[in-house]
C-alpha cells in the first residue's frame, strides 16, 4: 500500500467483478473485504493526519451501499481507539442491507450514534471522511448528496475520500455535476481509471491503493486494457548509441508549418526535436521565419516553401515529418498538408492540420504509421460534436479517433490518453505526470517536435507516441519542481527532456554493463 500505484487501471464494472471473484472463487467474503478497506484507510488516515490519535476527532459522511459500509467500519475502529468520531448520513441506516448493514451493526455496538444530514448540518473534526457515493455512480448528483458536497468543500477541513471522490465517475474522469476536492483518496482492490484523467486530476488529491491482501490470481481474472504510463514502461523503447554511431543513423525529421505571423510553433517544434537525438531536422516554413529559426537553432536546415510541389522535393530524404504547428488553414498549409498526406512516410499531425482534416475529413486516409495529437476542442471538431461530449465519454472518444487515422491518438488534457493497436492489442495507456503550469501556448508544439524525432529515429509509432508524452509531462514536472508552476515556458522544458532522454539511456547502458 502506497509507494507508486499499479499499472493496471479498471472500469466500475471490472472492479466489481474482481470483488466477485475474491468472493465466489477465492472464499474472502463481501464484510472481510469491507474490514480490510476499513483497516487499510483507517491506518492511512493515522500515518498522514497523527493528531487525530492525539486528541483529534473525525466526521464520516456515509451514504448508502458499500462505500457507506467502508465509512461504518472506520467509525467503529475509532471508537475502539477513542477517538471522537461523529456520523453524518445520507441515507437512513435502518435501511441498509448486506454487508453495509453489518457495518452499521458493528459501529452501533460499540456504542456509536449518527445523525441524519440537514442544511444547517455543522461540519466539524479535524478531518473529514468522505464515504457518500461508491464506483457505481452513473448520473449527476442531486439534493442533500450535492448540497453535503458542496459543504464538505466550502469547510476548509482537510478530506479522505473512501475508493473515489464522491462525484467522479469512475469510468470518464468526469465530474457529475459536484465532487468531493480531497485531499487523498485511498482506493480498493484496483486502480480506477477515471482517478487519474480529467477531473479526477483535480478532485482525488494524493492517491493510494490497497489491494487488500488479494491473490495476484484475481487480478489476472481481468483482461486489462486500459495502463498507468511509467518509466519502466517507456526506458524499454530506448538505448544507448553505438559508439561507432553517425548523424545517419538516427533520422532525418522535416518539420512543416510557421505560416505568416505564427513562425514560433514550427520553430518550437523543431528545437524540441534536434534535443531528443534525431540526426538532422529540416523546417518548412515561410522565407520570414527563416533568420528567427537561424538564430535561435543553427542546427536546423531551413527551407522555404511556396507550394506542395516544393515539399514534395523536401520529402524524398526524409524519415519522419511533422506537419501543423503554425501552418494555418490557408491556401498555402492546405497545398502544404495535402503533398504530406500523399507520402508513405512516418507522419506527426496536430494542430492546423487537424482542422483541416475536420474540415474535409476525405483528405486523410487510415494509415497506421501516423500520430494524431489532438486536444479536447480539436479532438471534438475531428468527431463532430461538442467538447463536452468528448470530456465526458474520453475513453471512447480516443477509442473512435484511433479508428479515424488507423495509427496512435494522443488525446492531450489532464491525464492524457494514448491510444493504439499494436502488440498490446489496443490498449490505451495513461499519462499521470505532468501539471497545471503546463497549460501554456507551444506546449503542444515541443511535444510534437520530441515525438516527430523519436519517430525519425525509427522508434514504432505507438513506442514513439508513449514515450514522448512521458517525457514532455515529466520535463513539466522537472521544471515545475526546479522552479513552480506559475510562468513555466514550453521552450523551458527542453533542457529537461534532454535529461530525462538520457537517463533512461544511461540507466539501460548501466544494466547491460553489469550483465557483461
């Protein structure tokens, strides 16, 4: 329990079918499985809040189902240990069934009262346990639930939140109307997707898994299809170059874009691109644009072009290209993008370039070996419906994007998604790094250009994709942590790319010495 989380995340419904299988199949019963999720929460909430087994006091907000039951049980731990504790409910207990009741039971015997939710209920304690609303949330919450979230939020007191913040959905990572703002969420049995994208990056704080003692064996019940993006994960997409290594081997990216006035993305992009080990990078761009790509990146070729036919000549030594940061929806980006289209190259498409392909979907096939990086809005145009559709249905939204190009999705936001059909037969990964100070122009754009020369340096299009989201929201946290959150720029995190690159190289250098 704590420490880093699993790397397998689960729908409502599967976790409800690996509760059932600890069940039916493995003899732990429903109210052992409550003890335990009682048991690990209550010894989390003793190691971060220790003044509550000081003289502290608790009040535990408990609903109906089993997310109620969890909170019961924490109540009547503390009454064991004499720690003052009061019960709010949203739901009369009396009428509670199943495992939840025996909960209730359990707390009452110990002498335990409760008191019925009102508008002029006091919050009071030193923390709050928020135990409302369980996994199976499935419309927006409403009455005294919202009202009670809504106080809990307004009382400034410091908050658990039992296996989800009442209020997320599970399942999108949406918030149904209000949620609970924790300060940490302890989650059971398995991770829960929607704890880690969308508003679950607001709302969950501090997360924690218990997976309560289960058999590995149950785990493996679930096909999962849905991971955590980590280190371990990406550090295997790389290695260390050969000693003998030239510019040739590792690729030649043409990057595409910088229309009239909007030269920085493309020159953005490409900076990015020459810190991430591609051999050489080639921009495309308007004659303006060329002395402030000179200045600022020696490094990269400029070439100015007119017209398709002149990128056309441009692709022939190409390894990768990457096409729309600044290209606009003029004549010019649309010849531009539509000469990219017709080649058979490794292909990198955001920005501008998606919404043109919105606006005339038949200018894009399907094709396997290219990358999409949309955001909400331009993931909502590619779809044709609103943002919010898209917010709200994130999974299935990626899933219907990844079908539309045939290659890899990257769904940019708070967690983002990464979605493809490669050797893990569709499986969408998570990105939980990254941070609010991230939520600046050209960030997009420095991700792009990192990712376009990891596909220059022959790296798949799902590797590729993975590993340079990891390392664009990890260099955001790099700088973020170097310096806060507040006025990062997207050039800063370049340097820490580069850092991060190289560690994952070098600790691959330094395993494979040691097997020698």
């Amino acid at each position: 329990m704590g420490g880093s989380l699993p790397h397998s995340l689960y729908t409502a419904e599967q976790s409800r079918k690996l509760e059932a299988e600890a069940i039916q199949q493995h003899g732990v019963s429903g109210i052992e499985l409550m003890r335990r999720a009682g048991l690990a929460a209550f010894d989390v909430l003793v190691k971060n809040w220790p003044q509550i087994s000081r003289g502290g006091s608790l009040q535990i907000l408990c609903g109906s189902g089993n997310n109620g039951g969890d909170g019961y049980v924490i109540a009547a731990l503390a009454r064991q240990r004499y720690i003052p504790v009061r019960v709010i409910t949203l739901e009369n207990p009396e009428d509670l069934t199943g495992d939840a009741r025996r909960a209730w039971e359990w707390y009452r015997s110990t002498g335990g009262l409760t008191q019925p939710w009102s508008d002029d209920t006091e919050l009071t304690g030193d923390l709050i346990i928020d135990a409302m609303i369980g996994i199976g949330l499935s419309r927006e919450v409403t009455g005294d639930y919202a009202a009670a979230i809504h106080a809990v939020n307004a009382s400034g007191k410091p908050v658990m939140a039992l296996d989800v913040p009442s209020g997320l959905s599970v399942d999108s990572g949406t918030e149904q109307g209000v949620a609970i703002q924790a300060d940490l969420t302890i989650t059971f049995v398995g991770m829960k997707r929607g704890l880690v994208t969308g508003a679950g990056k607001r709302v969950c704080g501090h997360i924690i898994c218990a997976d309560l003692n289960l058999s590995p064996e149950i785990f493996d019940s679930e096909p999962v299809s849905v991971k955590l993006l980590t280190e371990s994960e990406v550090a295997q997409y790389v290695a260390p170059r050969a000693r003998d290594a030239h510019k040739g081997h590792y690729g030649h990216l043409l990057v595409v874009g910088g229309d009239y006035g909007m030269g920085g993305a493309a020159i953005m992009a490409a900076e990015a691109a020459l810190r991430c080990g591609v051999g050489r990078v080639t921009l495309a761009t308007r004659a303006e644009h060329v002395t402030a790509c000179l200045v600022r990146s020696p490094e990269v070729m400029v070439q100015v072009v007119d017209s398709g036919a002149d990128i056309q000549v441009l692709l022939a030594d190409k390894s990768a290209v990457v096409i729309g940061p600044g290209l606009g929806q003029s004549t010019w980006g649309r010849e531009l993008l539509c000469a990219v289209l017709a080649s058979d190259l490794p292909l990198l498409l955001d920005a501008d370039a998606l919404n043109m392909i919105a606006e005339t979907p038949g200018l894009m096939t399907p094709r396997e070996n290219c990358i999409i990086t949309p955001h909400l809005g331009e993931a909502a145009r590619l779809l044709g419906g609103p943002v919010v559709d898209v917010a709200e249905h994130r999974f299935a939204a990626v899933d219907k994007l990844q079908l539309f190009c045939g290659g890899v999705v990257v769904l940019k936001g708070a967690g983002t998604l990464i979605a493809s059909m490669d050797d893990d037969q569709g499986c969408t990964y998570i990105c939980n790094a990254g941070n609010p100070g991230m939520a600046v122009a050209g960030m997009g754009d420095v991700l792009s250009g990192i990712t376009g020369a990891l596909l220059a340096q022959g790296i798949n299009v799902a590797q590729a994709a993975r590993l340079g989201v990891w390392l664009h929201a990890s260099a955001g946290d790099d700088c973020a942590k170097r310096q806060g959150e507040t006025g990062i720029a997207a050039t800063d995190l370049i340097p820490a790319v580069r850092r991060l690159l190289n560690h994952l190289t070098d600790a691959d250098r330094g395993t494979k010495e040691r097997e020698l």
